[in-house]
C-alpha cells in the first residue's frame, strides 16, 4: 500500500523524465514570424462548392505545418461575392496591412512603416500551365498590391508520393513495395495526364522518373489538353509490352475541364486514378514555396541536432 510520504517499501518509483538538454533535445516548433505576410493561394479553375472544400483543406494543412500562418484564397475565375478574385484578395491584404500602420500611429505606437510583400501567391498548379500562370501574373499586378509569385508546386519527390498513394487508392498499385501479395488489377504501365503542353510533360516527366522507381514499372507523361495524346502514348506503352495500363492524373483537380479525364481514360481503354486534390503533400508542397519565397528556415526534423 502507498503512504501518504509515497509508495510502499519496495515498490520502484517512477520519476518523470528530464528534458533533454542540449544537442538532442526536442526542437520547438516552427511558427510565422509577426507581421509575415500573407499566404494566397490561387486558384484555377471553374470557382465550385468542391473546390472551395479542396482550397480550404490545402490551407489548413499549410497552417497546421506554420501556427499563425495567415493563409487565404483568391480565385482565377471568382466572382467577388462567394468566390472572391485573386486581385481582390491581394488588394484587401494590402488595404489591411495599411489599415493596421494608420491605427497604430494614431494610438502613438512608434512602427516602422510597412515594407515588403504583402502576401506571396501560391499558384495550385502541379506543374506548369503558361496560360494559367499568365493569369496569375495579371492577377496580381491589376491588384496594384506588392506581393511575390512563386513557382507551381512540381516536379518534386512528394507529388510522385501523392501519385503513388492515389494509384494504390484505386487498386492500381501496391501500396507498399515491400509487402508481398500482389494487387491483380495493378497496373504495368502507367500514363502521367498533365496539361500545360511541352514544358508540362517535361516537368510531369521528372515527378514520372520518382514514381517509376516506386512502383517498377514503366511511367510516361502526356498532354491530357492535346487531342488523342493519351490514346497514343496508350499505344506506344503495350507495344513495348505493358498489358494493363492506368491513367495517373499528374493535376490537382480544379485546372482541367470536368469530364476530360474520363473522356481520356475511356479513349486510352484504361483504369483511372483520383486527382491529386488535397492530399497532404500539396499543402506542404504549397507551405514551402512560401517560406522559400520569404527565406524562412523550415522547422529543423525531429530527432536533428540543434545548437
């Protein structure tokens, strides 16, 4: 029995364990520096409720990755009421950006006046689309607010794992490489679908490289948006010798027309996977063109020396 002094005679005592001092002890996590500016994604794209929940999922990630990130959302094709544009986001950045430099000077605070970018513009992109990104550019210079474009997300090793979970989602692919059973519709042969054209497929091509080396089998990238492109690259893909073939969707969603995927699938006589949507990475993928973009250090990995 236990006394009120402590546990009975020859039980062990357990202490708590001490924080760990010095090079391996647990590194505090990362959080947005005051005053950082904003993080606008843009989105491509018709404006819908699905896509609204997929912008929204994209954003909290980014901000569970960076606690006080402030994180917002403009629309290519928005409407300025559910939907807001782009250009009217970047101007409300700055409207309030000024806002809050005028109150403080009016509450006697001694601040320095606002310097920088008000917000860095994330395009949702996979990989790049020079009409899309021509929008983005005249977005933001219409908006007359001081931000800075970043680069689209790909290529990148995290977009051929978000291709690879999606594959396996849709009974495609295995997984995991080490297990041992088989999956009997997985693919061996799989066609990366992008659209942006040449520059597109070359840049779907690198992320393709990742994800043949995942899943040992043959990846190749097409334009989804050049007509009978996928059914071509279908063709030249058994002619070497692959028998069963699934369409990967090297795209976030709401950059291609509804329906084009399907359409292409059918034409090619192949499985399809999802799009990459909000899957985890495309958040992160999102968070670090923001903090490379500010030269803000990402937070140091579990378990890493610190000094």
């Amino acid at each position: 029995m236990s006394s009120p002094t402590g546990p009975a005679s020859g039980l062990p005592v357990r202490m708590p364990r001490p924080r760990q001092p010095g090079r391996h002890r647990r590194p505090e996590p990362a959080v947005a520096p005051e005053g950082a500016p904003a993080l606008v994604l843009a989105v491509p794209g018709a404006p819908s409720t699905a896509t609204r929940q997929l912008a929204e999922e994209v954003v909290s990630i980014a901000r569970s990755e960076l606690p006080g990130l402030d994180a917002r959302i403009g629309y290519l094709d928005g409407d300025d009421a559910e939907y807001p544009t782009l250009q009217s986001v970047l101007a409300q950045a700055a409207e309030q950006r000024t806002a809050r430099y005028e109150q403080a000077r009016a509450a006697g605070q001694e601040v320095a006046e606002p310097e920088g970018p008000v917000a860095v513009v994330v395009p949702l992109l996979a990989g790049p689309e020079s009409a899309l990104m021509r929008r983005v550019r005249q977005a933001v210079m219409d908006s007359r607010a001081p931000a800075e474009l970043t680069d689209v997300l790909g290529p990148h090793p995290l977009l051929a794992e978000a291709l690879h979970v999606r594959l396996s989602e849709a009974g495609l692919a295995r997984a995991d490489r080490a297990r041992l059973f088989t999956v009997a519709t997985a693919a061996d042969g799989i066609i990366l679908a992008t659209i942006g054209g040449e520059e597109a497929v070359q840049a779907a091509g690198i992320t393709g490289m990742l994800l043949a080396a995942r899943l040992a089998v043959p990846v190749m990238a097409a334009p989804l948006d050049q007509d009978g492109a996928i059914a071509a690259m279908a063709e030249q893909l058994r002619s070497s010798g692959s028998t069963q073939l699934a369409l990967a969707p090297h795209l976030i969603g709401p950059e291609v027309d509804e329906g084009l995927l399907e359409t292409a699938a059918k034409e090619a006589g192949c499985a399809a996977a999802e799009a990459l949507g909000a899957y985890p990475a495309i958040g992160k993928l999102a968070l670090s063109q923001y903090t490379t973009a500010l030269g803000i250090a990402p937070a140091p990995q579990s378990g890493a020396p610190t000094h």
